[in-house]
C-alpha cells in the first residue's frame, strides 16, 4: 500500500493555494495537472488580478446567499486585504471598488510560492478518479497514485480548458452521490439573432448601459465584438441569463422629454458615439435630422433606446466565459467547514461548488474564503 499522506488537495489553482497556505505541520501534496501554479490567477484581470472588491455581498452572487453570507463571516474581503498586506502586497483599489496587484498578478502568486513552500505539489500530474474505501481515500492520476486521510476538490471550473481547467471535480461529487447543479459559462458574452445582426458592423464601440434580466440590473461598459455584445455589463448579466428577453437602455441618466424640440440632430444629441446612433436610426428607417422634426411615431421607435428588448442567442462559451455557473450543490456543504455532508473528510472549495460572483474580484473572493473556512477546519482536526 502506498504511503498515507494527511490531506491531498486537487487543483494549484487560487482555492488549492489557499488552504494549503493555511496549513503547516500536516503532510499535505498538492496535486496539479499544469506545469505551473496559479495559471488562472496570473492570466485575471488583464495580467493585474483583481483580487477582490470594497463590497462583497451575498446578492453579488449566484447562489444560496445564506450559505455564502456564513462563509463570508468567517473571512471576507478586509481579513483577505489583511492577510496579503501581512505578506507585503498592497493592492491597488481601482474603479468600482476593484482591488488589483500593483504590478502584476505574479505578485500574489509569488505569495503562494512562499506560503506552500512546506508542502508537496506534484505539478504535471492529473487525477483521474478518487475513491473510498473505509477511513481512507484512493486517488489515481495519470502518473501516479496517492493515498490519502483527507482531501480537497479545489478543481475549479470548466471555462479556459487551455489553462487546465476541467471537469474532474464534478465527476468526482457525482461518483460520492453529490448532485449538481446545470453548469454553462458565466461573465461572457451574448451572441446574437438575425434582427440584432446589425450590431455586428459596430464591432469595437464601447458605450455605457444599463442591462435588466428580470429583477436584476446590470450597468456598466457594453462592448460590440465581432461575434456579438461584450464589456463588463454584458458579463454580469451573463451570470442571471438563462434564456429569453434582456432590455438595454442606451441612455441611462438620460431622459428624452427635456429635448424633445431640441433643433439638433438626432445623432448630434443622443449622448451615444455617433455610428451607433446612426446605425439604430437606419434600422428604425428614420432620418438623421433635427428632434423636433420628428413624427409621434418615429419618436416612439427612438425611445425604444432605453428599452432594447431582445433574446440573445446564446453565449460565447467556455472558452471565453471568466467562471462557470453552477457545480456542487452548495445544500450539501457543510458552510462552517467545506467538508462535503455525505462524506466525511471530504471538502469542496472555489469555483466547483454552485457558488459564482459578478465581474470585479468577486469570484477570487469566494475562492480564497471558502479555502480559509476549509483550512481553519483542517488545522483544527
Ligand atoms: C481570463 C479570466 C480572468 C479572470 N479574472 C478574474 C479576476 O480578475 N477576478 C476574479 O475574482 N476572478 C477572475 N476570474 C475567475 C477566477 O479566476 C476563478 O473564479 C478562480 O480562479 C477560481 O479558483 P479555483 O481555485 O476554484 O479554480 P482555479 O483557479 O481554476 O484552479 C483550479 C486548478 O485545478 C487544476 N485542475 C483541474 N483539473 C485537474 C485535474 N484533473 N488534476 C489536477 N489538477 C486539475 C487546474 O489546472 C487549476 O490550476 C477570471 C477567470 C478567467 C478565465
């Protein structure tokens, strides 16, 4: 029999790194099928990381938000911001309340290097399967097998399978009876249908929106990409689409009524850059002249600006998705633990679980609590 190791954690990603910095003293491997450490971290936030936000709240996540608010009670963002200041990062705090790396995001991943410099990380090692069999559990790679007391998923999720994302830990829940919750790419942008094809020749114009779907309004920067509409709005409102109908409004803190016998040109008045404006007019067959010109019926179409109502068509997927909706159901954790209820000694952190924040340090923030939460537990038994 091999050797039995305290605690295997599956994944170096930001969860793995966590809990592992946690813990000292016990034998821990970690065991991670890249070549390096923390590759999603170092590709985030544009090469910067944006490690977390000014204000973390339940309703900033898709989720059960009783049992992410008691994870976030035991360490949230100000014990995050603490915890790498103590280890000499000082983030950056940018718009929106974004906490980024001052120079790069190597510099929380250096800060990892040295937490888990203790412990084992068998890089290049991919798991394929865990098993169980009495107090102990079996873990088989492509390359070797580890036996171990305790151990943690922290395998993230499926978007960027190019940087080692996978689904492992999904069907490692499943095989010990988890159930899942529907996974699809989130923070991503929509494609379109036939009628919104127009968008596509504004490819590269940015312009600020407010997005609804349903009950949640989503502001922001709206990007047009060549496949269809991007930008941190779009994003968000990724995480609360399903299918169906989201309204745009183009003009938010704008309002037609005070310029409705305006002389100006429709496209020199609407705040909008001007081949948008210009594109919505030709697809309304309205004529660029001045507003008080006209007709009931063209004002009508043109106030549709603040409500463009469509269904997208889908998304960009996994490829291009910044997280993944969705994964362990979050009613089978354990949330003052991670230890999964239906077996013992088993954890689940970060992104696998049905846990997934909005744009802007949210998810980095439920990665790295979550692995506290589970590290105080592993050091206490
Ligand atoms: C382009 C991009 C930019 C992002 N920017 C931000 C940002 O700025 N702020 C923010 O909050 N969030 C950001 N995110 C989301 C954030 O990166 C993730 O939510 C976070 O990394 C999740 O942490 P995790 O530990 O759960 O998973 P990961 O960090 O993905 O780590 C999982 C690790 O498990 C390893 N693994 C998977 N399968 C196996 C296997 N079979 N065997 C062994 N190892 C395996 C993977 O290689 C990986 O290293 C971004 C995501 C992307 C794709």
């Amino acid at each position: 029999m091999n050797k039995v190791i305290d605690i295997v954690i599956i994944g170096a990603g930001a969860s793995g790194l966590m809990v592992a910095s946690q813990l000292e003293g016990e034998e821990i491997v970690i065991v991670e099928s890249n070549p390096k450490i923390g590759a999603k971290i170092l590709i985030s936030g544009g090469g910067k990381c944006n490690i977390t936000n000014q204000s973390i709240e339940a309703s900033d996540y898709l989720g059960n938000p009783y049992f992410i608010e008691e994870v976030f009670k035991q360490f949230d963002q100000n014990d995050l911001l603490l915890w790498i200041a103590k280890r000499g990062l000082k983030p950056k705090i940018r718009t929106r309340g974004q906490y980024f790396c001052t120079q790069s995001a190597n510099e929380l991943v250096n800060i990892f290097k040295k937490e888990t410099k203790k412990h084992t990380i068998a890089l290049n090692t991919e798991v394929q399967n865990i098993s169980k069999r009495g107090e102990l559990f079996y873990i088989e790679c492509a390359n070797k097998k580890y036996t171990a007391k305790k151990v943690v998923i922290a395998s993230g999720g499926l978007s960027y399978a190019k940087i080692g994302a996978s689904d492992i830990g999904l069907k490692i829940a499943q095989s010990f009876e988890h159930t899942i919750i529907a996974t699809n790419p989130a923070l991503v942008g929509f494609t379109l249908q036939k009628e919104q094809f127009f968008f596509k020749a504004l490819s590269g114009i940015s312009t600020a929106v407010e997005i609804r779907i349903g009950d949640k309004l989503c502001d922001g920067a709206l990007l047009f990409a060549h496949k269809g509409i991007s930008g941190p709005a779009v994003l968000d409102a990724s995480l609360f689409w399903q299918k169906g109908i989201i309204s745009i409004d183009f003009l938010p803190d704008w309002s037609f009524e005070p310029h409705l016998d305006s002389k100006k040109f429709i496209s020199s008045l609407l705040p909008l850059p001007k081949s948008l404006s210009k594109a919505f007019l030709n697809e309304w067959d309205i004529e660029d002249r001045p507003m008080n010109q006209l007709s009931k019926i063209e004002r009508e179409k043109l106030k549709m600006l603040k409500e463009y109502s469509f269904a997208p068509a889908g998304n960009f997927g996994y490829s291009k998705a910044e997280a993944t909706k969705g994964g362990v159901n979050s009613n089978e954790i354990d949330s003052k633990t991670m230890m999964s209820k239906k077996v013992k000694n088993l954890y689940f952190v970060g992104e696998v679980v049905d846990v997934t924040g909005k744009l802007g340090g949210y998810n980095f923030q439920w990665a790295f609590s979550s692995a506290v939460v589970c590290g105080k537990d592993l050091k206490g038994s």
